[in-house]
C-alpha cells in the first residue's frame, strides 16, 4: 500500500487542533488513516478484513490486536470531528436533516441517531448519538443533539432543520421555535390540526383542499403553516405528505424533499458503501467509533468523486436521467482503484490527495474557524 494517502489523511486531523485541549498523538492519526485506507479497499468494516490491508510490514494477527485495541481503549474527541467534517461544507448556511439508522446485529439493537447537513444530494453527518434503545428518539434526546451542534457552531448557522415523522412533540418544537431555528417537519396523517375553528385529521384537511400551503394553522398549541400534497409510499399505496413549519415558504415541500439525502448517508455506509450492518460489535462506544470512522472515509470519497465528475470525467447519466453512480461511489471507486494499483497511479492520486486536503483546509480558513463557538476547555476527551 502506498504512504500518500495515508501521509494526507493525516494531514486532516490538524484541522480545528487549536479547538483541541488534548491534541491527538502522531500513532492515533496513523491508526485512523490506516484504519480508512483499509476500509476503503476492502470496502468492509469487519476488523479481519482490514487487518488483511492494514500495515504490509507487520502480521495480520499484529494489525488484528491493534484495531482491537484502539476500539476497546481510544477516546475520540467527537466535538473534533465535527469540526473536521463540516469544514468539507462550502456553506455558512446548512440544511440540516436528522434522522435514525439501525439494525440487528444477533439479539442486539444498533440505533444511531444522526445530524447531518445536505450537501450535493446526500448529507454530511457531523454528529451522532447511539441509543442504547430500539424504537424512535424521544424529544430529550433529539434536542441534546441540536443543542450539541449550537454549542459548537452556533444557531446563526442553521438554514432549517428537516425531518420526518418521527421528529414531532411539543417540547422539540418549543425548543426549535425558543432558539428561532427554522424548520420543515412532516408529521403523520392522523394528527389533528385546527384551521379555520374547525378540528380535522391530516388526511381529512388533504381531501379538502388537495395540495396547498395552508397558513395559521394550530398544532399543538402553536400557530404554524402546513404544506400539504398527494404522495404514495414505497409499496404504491396512498401516503399523504404533510409537512409543518414555521415559515411562510410555500416552497416547503420541495425543501422537505432534502430529508431523503441523509437517507442516501446511511445507504452509502451500508450496502452501496462499506456495509457498516455487517460489523461484529456489539459494545456501544466501540461501534459510535465505528461510525465515526466511516463518516470520514465516506466525506472523503465524497469530496473526490463530486471532483473527479467537475473537473476530470463526467459520471455518466443514464437513460432514466440519473448518474450511473453518485459522487461518493463513484470517488470510493477511484480510491480503491489507486490505493490497489499505487505504483501505476501514484500521481493522480497524490493530486486527488492534495485536493481534498486543500479543500478541507480552506473551507476550515474561511468559514468553519470563525463560526465555531465551543471553547477548547470544554472539549470533552
């Protein structure tokens, strides 16, 4: 395996270091870069499978040992990588989308509960939460992640925040109407919305009066707007789309449809990317490093494929008006091309490298820097 990869990812962590009250030691930024190159070449996160990529001069039971025990031991700073992962974010504003991912893994539930940031039709995940539950998120928890983001970025930030129908409750939406925070939040059909002094469910209020932006409508004691429109559901039956906000944007449905981008995070994560179902742990602080992990090998295949299609090669459309791959398959793909044939390609991957660094760095300079408001005392190792 080539050092230059690994020699730029490292190269990564020294974005934000002056937030870091603890800075991470050169043989953890080693590990990590390891780790992802391995990863991304195996396009696994099994350990045995990275381990086979891990480190050429050492055995594969000595690279096993390691990760093994960099996953049981390490602490990662999480407010650090969020500070990584939104400087690869062109943006002062953000559309922000927060949803769960999860899965079985035996008798055990992995849910995560993701923050992200819609960036070229998928999303950024810049912070998470496990929860050592199955089922949805409740209000508490939902609010300590946002209130986690606006420690660190502030709320000046926040363009909206999107959601699905999971996301509703009084307190969540008097936490995001308190802080000013915009929002585009469907809910279900069965809830009841005063309009006009009349009392009807969601699915009564669409009939009415078909696809619309209804205004001062009244929801759980607050006064807000409702977009509402016809849609089908995945297996073709009828699911009203019913999406409440407190802006006069009779743009919300489109802005709404954004959600799905954080669908398309957990899917490249998954099976389109590094079949993050497939890991063997169990422990929760071992497999949030897990998750943390992957989210930065996923923004930077993502940064090299939305690259590779601008400025080298168009992804090519097919028939159905869609690329044939998305940006970060399609930069997973040349990664794994050139960390397997780095002689050959030594160049262009260097350049690729140098790219994604620079790119990281700069947004860092010119934006993220200035926004982050956390003092580095209160980074919790």
């Amino acid at each position: 395996m080539t050092n230059i990869f690994n020699t730029k990812i490292l190269q990564f962590f020294e974005i934000g270091d002056e937030f870091d009250k603890k800075k991470m030691n050169l043989s953890r930024k080693k590990f990590i870069a390891s780790f992802i190159e391995g990863m991304c070449i195996s396009r696994s996160v099994q350990f045995g499978e990275i381990a086979f990529f891990f480190n050429e001069k050492v055995k594969e039971e000595s690279n096993m040992r390691r990760i093994q025990s960099f996953f049981a031991d390490y602490e990662l700073n999480y407010t650090q990588l969020a500070i990584l992962l939104i400087s690869f974010i062109p943006h002062t504003k953000y559309r922000i989308c927060i949803d769960r991912t999860n899965w079985m893994f035996g008798n055990k539930d992995i849910n995560v509960l993701a923050l992200t940031i819609y960036y070229k039709g998928t999303s950024i995940p810049i912070i998470f939460e496990m929860l050592d539950k199955k089922g949805n998120s409740n209000q508490e928890e939902r609010i300590d992640l946002l209130s986690r983001f606006i420690d660190i970025f502030g709320h000046k930030c926040i363009r909206s925040v999107v959601a699905d129908r999971e996301f509703i409750g009084q307190k969540w939406l008097s936490f995001l109407i308190e802080n000013k925070i915009k929002f585009h939040l469907r809910i279900p059909k069965s809830h009841y919305i005063e309009f006009r002094n009349e009392i009807k469910r969601g699915d009564e209020l669409l009939s009415i009066h078909g696809k619309c932006f209804l205004k001062n409508i009244k929801i759980k004691g607050f006064i807000l707007n409702l977009a509402m429109d016809f849609s089908k559901n995945k297996n073709g039956e009828d699911d009203p789309l019913l999406v409440l906000t407190n802006t006069k944007n009779e743009e919300t449905l489109s802005v709404y449809k954004e959600r799905w981008s954080i669908e398309v995070f957990f899917q490249s994560l998954k099976k389109r990317g590094f079949n993050l179902e497939d890991t063997h742990l169990k422990d929760t602080d071992r497999i949030a490093k897990l998750f943390a992990l992957t989210n930065i090998a996923f923004v930077i295949c993502l940064t090299i494929g939305g690259y590779a299609d601008a400025c080298e090669k168009e992804i090519p459309i097919k028939n159905h008006g869609y690329k044939a791959n998305s940006y970060f398959r399609h930069g997973l793909n040349i990664v794994r091309s050139l960390l397997i044939k780095p002689i050959l390609m030594k160049e262009r991957l260097e350049d690729l490298s140098d790219f994604v660094l620079n790119f990281a760095k700069s947004i860092f300079e010119y934006s993220t820097k200035k926004m982050v408001k956390i003092k580095s005392e209160k980074i919790i190792m």
